[in-house]
C-alpha cells in the first residue's frame, strides 16, 4: 500500500543582511551597548550590557510592554544569539567584508509553525530598519562618490 510522504513543516524565518563601512568591533560594540542600542533599535534597552549569560529587559517601542532578553552565546565581534520571553530567538552574526567594513546578518525564528506571514514581514521589515539605522549612525560621513563604489545591497 502506497503511503503519502508527509512534508514537514517550514518554519519562517526573518533574514536581513546589510553591509555597513565600519570595522566589525565597531559594529559589535553598538549592538551590544545599551544606550547605543537605544539610539537605534530600541526605546530602553536598561542599562547592562549585552554578555553571554546575561538577563536583560528590554522595551521595544514605548507602548509595548518590557520583555525578558536571555543571552544564549557571544562570540566578540562575530556573534549574538538572543532568546526572548516570547519564544522568538535572534542571531546577529558580524563579517568581514572584503572593503574593511562588516556585513552584518540578523536572522529571527520562534515564530512557531503557523505564524502567520504579516508577522513575519513585519519582523523582517523591522529587522531591515534597525540595521538601517545602525547603518546611519555608525556611518554618518560615508557618502556615495565615484571613488567610493556603492556596497552591495542587502541580501
């Protein structure tokens, strides 16, 4: 008897990646600093240091509530693993680019099986902002000239 293969489920992921013309120690500092990290991404994000076994709070926008923000695993200069209380865990990894600068990876799951996909677009989106804006800020007096060819875009 003939027995259907069961596929299994997908499960969604957000996936940003943006190359940004500052050193990766740059970069990781930024993302792991509180009050910079509130200049860019969130609306308080307390005041401890982002390190490896650390207990965070974190407010993302100053209408949502206060989230628990457990860091999993850090790799200085390279990696951030994130787990929230709300089951969504967050992967920021930090490489070099071939110009000096660092493309930066953010990548989001624990959306569960069924997310539906406006939640995870609008992770995506948010995740492509933040990395905008660290863009912005680290890179103030970087601008397009014909000796300084445009990076590639966002993967």
């Amino acid at each position: 008897m003939f027995k259907p293969k069961l596929m299994p489920k997908v499960m969604p992921v957000a996936r940003v990646s943006l190359p940004i013309r500052r050193p990766r120690r740059e970069c990781f500092l930024a993302l792991t600093d509180p009050e910079t990290l509130s200049r860019f991404w969130l609306h308080d994000a307390g005041d401890s240091c982002i390190e490896e076994g650390a207990q965070l709070r974190w407010q993302f926008r100053a209408d949502a509530p206060r989230i628990s923000v457990l860091c999993r695993e850090m790799r200085p200069d390279c990696l951030i693993r994130l787990e929230l209380s709300n089951g969504v865990r967050i992967m920021l990894t930090l490489d070099r680019h071939a110009d000096g600068g660092t493309l930066v990876h953010y990548c989001e799951c624990g959306f569960g099986a069924d997310a539906d996909t406006d939640e995870v677009s609008q992770a995506t989106e948010g995740a492509a902002r933040m990395l905008s804006a660290l863009k912005t800020m680290l890179e103030p007096d970087v601008a397009e000239t014909p000796d300084r060819p445009r990076l590639p875009t966002a993967a």
